[in-house]
C-alpha cells in the first residue's frame, strides 16, 4: 500500500491474508445498500454490509422520502390515475435528460409496479391519497404527489400522471424507509459492520476481490468471494471533487448525512472505473412552491424564466445554472393568503411594498424590471394565458398590490426544511460511476470491471442533467436489488 | 493486449522489444504538440512525435490564431497599452471561473511576456495595430483585439488592456502559428511520424514508458526513455465521450480538424489520470459580433441575457447553456448599416419586418415579447444606460423601425467561417486531463504518473467553465513548452 490516503487499489498478493471474507461486501448503508444486501441475501449468498457512521440510514434516512414509481401502481389507482410505464419513460426521458440513460430509465419505468410491491412487501408505507400541489414534501401525509408530469411540456410528451411515492411518515419520509429496510435486513443473515469506513478496492489478476476499511485507526481487509457492491453515495461533501467537476456547486449548501465525500467513485476509478455526468446535480433551493407557483419566480433582471409549475427541482436547476441563484420569488397579498398554512413552513417574505417601483427599488433591480414583467405577466394572465412560460390556467391570475418578495440566496428556515442551504441552496450531485442496469461498473474500454458493483448515488443512474425527486431513492432501491442479485451469482 | 481497440495500458514485459526508442514521445502534433517537441531537443533529448494525420497541424491550424499574451508586450506598447501581469491574472481569473486554476493563470500571466518573445523568435508575426470592436477573429490582419477585458464587469475587476494576438494572416492565423512552428521543428532533430495513431500506453512497474501506435493497420511499439507528452487536442469529435460529459452539446457542430476524438484523455485515464470539467466548452455561434454589439440578443422570449459587447465567447456560452440556442440578433436597420463592410461576412439577416409585432410573429415569439424588450432597451438607451446588462455606453443608442433578426440556429455561412455550425454552434471541450504547472499528469491521488505529461486541450488546462479565445492556442503553447522540458530532464 502506498500513502495511508491512497485510493489506488491493493494487490491481494501483497496481503498477509484476509481479515474478514464473505460472498457479498456491499459498501455503504443507505437504500441502495439495504436493497442490494437483501437480494443478495434472498439468492442465498452470505453478506457483510460495511457502514462508515455509526449506523446505517446515510442520506437515504435525511430525505423526504419520496420514490418515483407509477405504470399503475396500486397507490396511483386508489387515487384515480391510469398509469403506463411507456408514459412514466417518455416523463422520465425528457425531465432526466438530454440524454438520459434509455436502457435504464426504460427497465425501470417497465419494473415499477413490481418495485413497488416489493417495498411494500418490505414494510414501506404508502398512503393512497394526493397532495395536489407543487410542493418539494407534501405538508400532510399524503402518499401521492405530482412531480410536473402534469406541467408544460411535460404534458404534451407524455399522458400526465402523479407518481411521486411518498413514504407515510410525520414528517420527512425517508427516516421511515431506511428504518423499514433495516429491519428486513436485520431479518436476514446479512452482517452489518458500522464505523468501517472502506477506503481502497483488493483487487487480484485484474478482478475486484475485497476492499481494505479503516475501523477506530486501524486498517482492516475484506475479502469478497463473489462481489462488491459499491453504495457509497454522490461526492456533494467532498469539496475538492465539488471544484474539479462541478464549479459551480462550490460554496453551497449540502444535502446529505455529511457522508457523501465521493469516496467509492474515486476507490472505484482508480480501478478503471468510467464515470458520467459529474457536474449534474439536484438543486433544491430556498421558497416555497406553493407561493412560487401562485405569483412567479423571477431573475435579478426581475424577468421570469420557468413555468412555476413544474418540479420545483427543475426550478433549482434553472436557478442556479442558468441564473447564478439570483432569483427572487415574487407574491401579491392574495397569493401569500392562499397557500394553506400548513403549506407556508411560517415562511415571511423578506420584503413588501406597494408599489413594484419600490419593490425593485428594495430587492435591488434595475428601474422598471419588475413593472415590465408583471404588466406583460398581467395582460394575459387577465386572459388565462401565459405564452411565455405556460404555467397551468389554473395558476394564472393577475398581480395586484401590495407586493411581496422573498430573495432565495437569503435562505428560508422553516423548522422542516432543517437549516436553510448556504447561499439559499442544498445540492447533492446526480454523476457517478458509468453501471449496466444490472449493476456491473464498466471500464473505460465498456467493459465490466469483474467483481464490482455499484448502485445509488455513487453511480449516473437513471440521469443525464435533469433531475425529478424520487429517482434517488427509486434507482438506487431498484438498481441497488439488481446490483446486490448480480453480485450474489456465483462466479 | 486485450481487443484492439481497447485503451488498458499495454505491459512493457508482454512485448518483445520496441519498434522505436527515443527519450522523449509527443502524441499530437498541433500547437502544444510542437511547442513541446521544440523544448525537449532545446533541453537536449532525443525526440519523435506521432501524428495520426497526414501531416501536422491539428485544430491549432484550423484556429482563428488568437494568442491571449499581456503584461505588457511589444504589441500592447506599441498600440498605446500599458498592462500588467496581475491585471491579466485577474481577468482570467474572472472570465474563465468560477474557480478557474490559479496557479496555472498566475504563472501564465507572469510569464506572459517571455512567452510573446519565444513565439516572435521562432517566427510567428504579430502586428501592431487594435482592432477596436467586439468580433471572433477580425476582418483585417490586425495583431491586437480586445477579448472583452473593456466590458463589463470585467473592466471593473481589472484595468482593462487588449490582450487577444492575433498572428498575422490572410484569414485566420492558425495556419501560420502552426507553419512557424513547424519550420521551427524542421529545423531541430525532432523526427516527425505522421499516419501514426497512438491507440494505448505501455507502462512498467508503474511508470509510463511508450504507446502503441496503429500505422496502415499495422500496430508499432514506441519506447520513451524519459516521458510521453499527451498533446492530443479536446474529445468534441467523440460522440460518446461527449454525450457521457457534456450532453448539452450532443448533436452540435464540432470546431476541429475532425480527429479531436478524445483518445489521449482515455488512455491516460486508463493509466489511472484525474480529469477535471469534462462538462465545459467553448461555444462559437453563427453571428456576427459588430451586428450584434449595435443591436442585441434576445432568447426565445425576446429578452436579452447579456451584455452585448463582451467577448462573443461568452455569448456563446450563455446562449448554449442557459438558452439552449434558441437565441436571435435583432437590429435596426441603422444599426446594419453601420457595421463596416468587411466585418458583415456577406451575411443578410433571416427577417426583416416594419413593425417589432411582424417580426415577433416571423419570428415565432409571445405577442408583446419583442415589443416589451426593446421598449424598455430603447427607454433607457436614449439616456445612455443599459441598467440591465451594462453594455458600454458606445453601443446603446434605441433601436427603430425597420428591424430584422438572426436567427442563430439556422446558421450564417460566411465563407472565412467555413460551412456553419450544426444547430448554430461550433464547440469544442475545454475539460481533459489534470496537470501540474509543469506538465505531470496527475493520478486520482493527485500524484504525478511517472513518465507521463500532457498539455493543450487534452488538459483542463488554464480553465474551469468560461472560455476565452487565445486561451487554447495560448496555453497549448506555454504550457506545451514546460512539459516538452520536464519530460525532457533525465529521469
């Protein structure tokens, strides 16, 4: 082994033996984790899951909870929706993309129902009713929410269909998932060894053989005899991989458990490992959509660039990439009094005026920004259009004073959301390892790398750039199964 | 070695023998391919240099032969401009972030002028005359251009001085930047095989030490004793590549000699290299800068997103990733005529209309888009400010009847442009290999790879995601140079 740092993979010839061996090594508890160790489990193979932390949950266990399931899940038809999984791809293609991963966003929109079975038969909550809304977490318990496939131009590409699955639960969702698929792991055989911390691969004759895990200072070697499955999640907190490939996150909020530092591409790449997609990454942003979507989300030109409609993920992206996240969510009166007030997180906006001359005047904008917008803004809206950005009829109303504006890089804090993002942001990056749907890592000659695995965050999953919520808990359970049935095939 | 068109570094101990040996091997023979070959003979080593092509040149010869130089050159003095190093460094800090590297721009900076006088002593032309107006390349052979330092905020973050040298041409300058160097090269023992595409790297214990190369089919072994210097451009021409790192520019036209194929970035990847901002670019659009400085640009909603008047680079960028292209030039038809003759390319705009109703209808834009623009462009033009993107006072005059657009996707095809880009752009990568100041390329541990160097668009070079002109040819030289010395010092 070279410095105590390195990421380059050990040579088991150089090992003095083993000091732990199983059939499946899956590295990193979070839902992909759990989901790979139990199908491997399930096919009969003996499974050791290392966890850096003190226990298991990782980002997974932080997030609201929602999966990105539909094709006509149960949920979706107690609810009243007829799904297809060819519309769920086609929704899924075009919010993912350009680009996206075809093989796998097909197979997987193809799987959903039984993906959905499968979590349910593991004990995943479900609540068979709609919040009906834009909304990041749905402020109730409700089990079914819209992820934009009912806005512009989504739904002209595809029959619209709500699949956002949101795990019942007081709160944040995720908590209950991972609390669900650790106790149906704890039901298994599966091994899980906590503050074991994998830092290289063991690799021997070009195949992927262990990994080598620091425990409390001391380095400890883990053969395994069929597989390694990597789950390590995306590199959002390790800030030198943030500036290498993805500049423009520098400096902004985390979304994550603080554990997301990248290390299991990197371990993985020194392998040979390709990756894809690295400067991609989900943009959660400080408002609330419920506001944003009943007034408009403008620049620091004071003009709008997106349907308020959509995802408000989509509107992260935007913000941020396109915009700098100078951007600020601009309200009237009637629109702040007609978010329900469980929906308003006891958000106040950060400035008021009469008059848009003075709102501009406040937030900082050139003179007339603001007034040009919302006079054209207002002119077809008073028609219940909006040829601009075509937010939904719905939607559309003309502004009236007073005014309100909230300036998202100066963050919200509504106890839910836990402390608002630096910079008005909580990002996590969506690239990674360059996988098969069934779980193998590919070299950069396309082939697979034998003995490593890999699902969840630490790969591109389903994504190109565009991102929906619910496709990190949905690929990395769905393509963290298939990895973990993979890694358990005798080789 | 496993399939032939695999890049998995090829063991020195699996071959018999070399087919050639020299100390130093450069793979790539465009600007930093040469700048190299010239500093390892000077240092005193042998060296051969391995062209896939027919002869030399690569997209260094297709270039438009800008040369980002400062800090006070003959050519800047001559043309009345004091400059300094630190003002240099604090533009390209600022245009080519965020979090461009600095210790790359700083050295390059420092060192700006020495560099000026290295090209000048092997022959390349520089005249000293400013061509005073935004454009790609100008219409005359004038030597010095400004690259947008005078715009803003540039010309708030560092004392503005005129920095792109332009090598003096018929035309573009390329041609005689790689002519120069190359009768340089001639002029020294460097053996030059050309036909001669490096497919992988042979290593030993650890250290680069040759590549294969394929030559009419035929694969030849090259061994060098010192170092292997990777100057094999950008991977735009790979589709595959391109769609992994950068989807935004799947499909668009490509700014090379057609052999930017990304294989030096692989191979040295597969040696275990670290890569940085795979996902940035260079976006040249088909419009005309003086047409578009005394009009503007407008996205698909008719607003404009930037200041006019900065290095069209710059547009090109904004328009490609926050407008996906739809963008257009509108001007008056004073505007039109004011442009000098030999800088309108031929180009006639796609619209014209009386009425900015008419146009927008031509056009294909929201009713009131257009009208709403430039109503308030002109509202504040006619006082001489431009409140919203700071366009220099010089430009802004209000726009009147008749009008007419560009539409920048449909392309223009001035003959000095060649046939115009696919989808309105011709790009090419700025991303690649991470590389120390003196050419090592650096491994996943940010460690040097022994024996193995890089530099030009192979590298991530000077940049993070803005670009520049001059900044190619620029650092492929400077940096080129340093790395053809640091292979060329016995090992």
């Amino acid at each position: 082994m070279s410095t105590d740092n390195s990421v380059t993979p050990v040579d088991a010839g150089a090992l003095d033996g083993f000091d732990h061996e199983t059939d499946v090594l899956v590295v990193g508890y979070g839902c992909a984790g759990a989901s790979a160790a139990l199908e491997a489990a399930a096919a009969g193979a003996e499974v050791i899951v290392l966890e850096k932390f003190s226990g298991g949950g990782g980002s997974s266990a932080l997030s609201g909870g929602e999966m990105y399931l539909g094709g006509g899940t149960d949920i979706q038809r107690a609810c009243g929706f007829e799904d297809t999984a060819e519309d769920m791809a086609a929704f899924l293609l075009a919010a993912l993309g350009p680009d996206a991963d075809r093989a796998k966003v097909e197979l997987y929109s193809r799987e959903s129902t039984r993906h959905y079975q499968w979590l349910v038969d593991h004990g995943v909550p479900f609540k068979p009713s709609l919040w009906d809304s834009p909304t990041w977490v749905p402020p109730t318990d409700d089990g079914l929410m819209w992820m934009g496939e009912n806005a512009w131009p989504f739904a002209e590409l595809a029959k619209p269909a709500p699949r956002g699955h949101r795990v019942t639960s007081d709160g944040f969702g995720g908590k209950v998932l991972m609390q669900k698929l650790s106790e149906a792991v704890a039901a298994t055989s599966v091994t899980v060894h906590t503050d074991s911390n994998a830092t290289r691969l063991i690799t021997e004759a070009g195949r992927v053989v262990g990994v080598v895990a620091k425990q409390y200072g001391r380095l400890h070697t883990y053969r395994a005899r069929r597989g390694v499955v990597l789950t390590t999640g995306g590199f959002a907190d390790n800030a030198e991989m943030v500036a290498q490939h993805a500049p423009q996150l520098v400096g902004l909020g985390v979304n994550s458990d603080g554990g997301d530092d990248g290390r299991g591409v990197v371990m993985a790449q020194a392998a040979g490992a390709a990756v894809r997609h690295m400067s991609a990454a989900q943009v959660g942003i400080s408002l609330i959509p419920g506001m944003m979507v009943r007034g408009m989300i403008v620049d620091d030109k004071g003009r709008r660039f997106i349907n308020e409609d959509v995802y408000p993920g989509l509107v992260g992206q935007a913000a941020l990439f396109k915009h700098g996240l100078k951007v600020w969510v601009i309200l009237d009166e009637q629109a702040y009094e007609e978010v329900p007030e469980n929906e308003r997180w006891g958000v106040q906006p950060h400035f008021v005026a009469e008059t848009l001359d003075d709102l501009e005047q406040q937030i900082g904008m050139p003179p007339g920004a603001l007034q040009t917008t919302i006079t054209e803004y207002n002119r077809h809206a008073a028609e219940g259009s909006d040829p601009y950005f075509h937010k939904a009829p719905r939607w559309l109303r003309p502004l009236r004073s007073p005014f309100a504006a909230i300036d998202v890089q100066r963050g919200i804090a509504p106890p839910e959301y836990g402390a608002a993002g630096r910079g008005g942001a909580e990002v996590f990056t969506i690239g990674g390892l360059h996988t098969t749907v069934d779980g193998h890592v590919l070299d950069l000659d396309g082939a697979p790398i034998p003995g490593l695995f890999a699902a969840g965050r630490a790969t591109s999953g389903l994504h190109s750039w565009g991102y929906i919520s619910g496709t990190s808990l949905g690929d990395g359970t769905f393509f963290g199964r298939r990895a973990g049935a993979t890694a358990a095939a005798p080789a």
